[in-house]
C-alpha cells in the first residue's frame, strides 16, 4: 500500500462499517499512527426534541457524551497499532465540524468515505464527504467504499 507523507491526517468517523474500514486504511498508509487523528461528531444535546427523555431529565450530557464515545474509541480501535493514534470527539454539523478541527489543528489531509448514497437518499441527507471537500482547508481524500 502507498505511504502518505503527511504527519497530520484526519479521519472522521461515525462508526459505520465504512467509516471504520477508512480509519483502518489510513492507518496502513501513515508512516506513524501518531500521525493519524480519529474524530467523531456528533449531533448537538439542541438537535434533540425538546421532549425527548435524556433531554428532559437532564440525563444526557456533552461530558457523559464524550465519555461514552472516547469507550467507543477503545473497543472498536483496541488493537495495539493504534495505541499511538488519537481520538477526539466534537458536537456540531458533521462536515463543518471536520474542517474545523482540521484547520484548527493544523491537519494537512482529511480521509474520510463516501456512504455512495445516489439519488433521493443523497438529496435528502445530503453528502457530509461533498460537503467537506468543499469547505477543508487541505487535500481531502475520499475513499470508495
């Protein structure tokens, strides 16, 4: 597989079976797993109905949130390659969210999949991947997969 000589490579996750096939990937292709961040977004505790229960009994979080996907984190990604790899978590729009972090933390590449949704399914959720390319401040790589 082909090494990429970038020293800060983003990979956003929501845990799908592509999303953690594109983490794994870019973990062949850096030259150290140091290099490599994994991050999650998630939807803000405001994107939730105002009678949804968590919400309502004040159940639920950004810190117990946090908490729960960093566990996420260490039992989908317990392997000891990615020992060194780093894991964050951020709440806000997807794709907005991604570039931000990326151009915050100066990453010189975002890896992420594309879902391959077509059609209605696309227009109607929309493509986080489209959406990245478009805002990054960096090269983007989306993997078909």
């Amino acid at each position: 597989m082909t090494q990429l000589n970038y020293q800060s490579v983003l990979v956003p996750t929501d845990f799908s079976e592509q999303a953690n096939a594109a983490v794994r990937v870019a973990l062949d292709m850096v030259a150290d797993p140091s290099y490599l961040t994994v991050l999650h977004v998630a939807p803000p505790l405001d994107a939730f109905s105002a009678g949804d229960p968590a919400v309502v009994w004040n159940s639920v979080s950004d810190d117990s949130r946090r908490e729960y996907l960093m566990d996420t984190f260490t039992e989908q990604f317990s392997e000891p390659a990615f020992s060194k790899t780093h894991f964050e978590v951020a709440f806000g729009p997807p794709a907005e969210e991604i570039t931000k972090y990326a151009s915050d933390h100066g990453s010189e590449l975002i890896m992420l999949p594309s879902h391959g949704r077509t059609g209605l399914a696309r227009m109607m959720i929309g493509s986080v991947a489209e959406r990245v390319v478009r805002l990054a401040h960096c090269p983007v790589l989306v993997l078909r997969t």
